[in-house]
C-alpha cells in the first residue's frame, strides 16, 4: 500500500466507499473507518500503521 488509492481500495474491499465532496472530511472519514476495521481485527497492523500514515500525509499535503 503506497496512496490513497490503495487505502480507497483496501476499504472498499470491505464495503466501504467514501465521498463527501469535501476533500478533508473524506480523508477523516477513512482514518476513522481504518481504526474501526483495525479495532474489529478485520486488517493486520501494518494495513492500519501504513493506512494512516498515507492519510495524515495527504491530509497535511
């Protein structure tokens, strides 16, 4: 996993697809539906560890 694109499909494997039309938002809704994935075991930690740090990234970008 190395962009957003591949956070966008990792969570889409699980039924998860986001778009609020606003940039930020989405990038806090997927950073909070990685957590809840990782909490309920559904990803390993280093899915969650690369996951969020793609999107802090972007988020500061």
């Amino acid at each position: 996993m190395k962009t957003l694109y591949d956070v966008m499909q990792l969570l889409k494997r699980y039924g998860t697809i986001i778009y609020t039309g606003d940039p930020i938002a989405d990038l806090e809704l997927m950073e909070e539906e990685i957590r809840e994935l990782y909490r309920l075991q559904f990803i390993s930690a280093k899915e969650y560890s690369t996951a969020i740090l793609i999107l802090r990234q972007k988020k500061r970008q």
